[in-house]
C-alpha cells in the first residue's frame, strides 16, 4: 500500500508543478500583453501630435505589427 501511496504522491506533486510553471506561463503572456497596450496607447498618442505623413505611416506600421503580436499572445493564453 506505501508504494501506491507513494505513487499517488509522486504523480499529485508532478501535477502541481505543471500547474505552477503554466501559471507563471500565464502571468508572463499577461505582462506582455500589458505592455503591447502600453505601447500602443504610446504610438496612437504620438500619431494625434504628427504631422509628418512619414511618421505617420512607420506609426501605422508599428501598430500593425504590435496588434500582430497581441493577438498571437492572446491565442497563447488560450493555449494553455
């Protein structure tokens, strides 16, 4: 019965772990996602005070590419 119990123990601790290494996984992908809004929040602030219609478009562009990577974080998530 000790070797069963063992058992179950053993499998119960791996289980744990798995369960804190996802979370920490999680915690990470929330904190990226956090700063992409960030950023984001940044680049459309900067495009109401720009003129330059190149600035402009490297704006557009970088807001494409963090929009992106959003989503990509976001399916992650999900993932998990």
């Amino acid at each position: 019965m000790e070797i069963v119990e063992k058992i179950g123990f053993a499998e119960r601790l791996e289980v744990k772990k798995k369960e804190k290494e996802e979370q920490k996984g999680r915690e990470n992908l929330i904190r990226e996602i956090k700063a992409i809004e960030m950023e984001l929040a940044d680049i459309n602030h900067k495009i109401n005070f720009t003129s330059d219609v190149d600035l402009i478009d490297s704006f557009i562009y970088e807001i494409q590419a963090l929009q992106k990577k959003h989503e990509y974080l976001y399916k992650q998530i999900r993932n998990i």
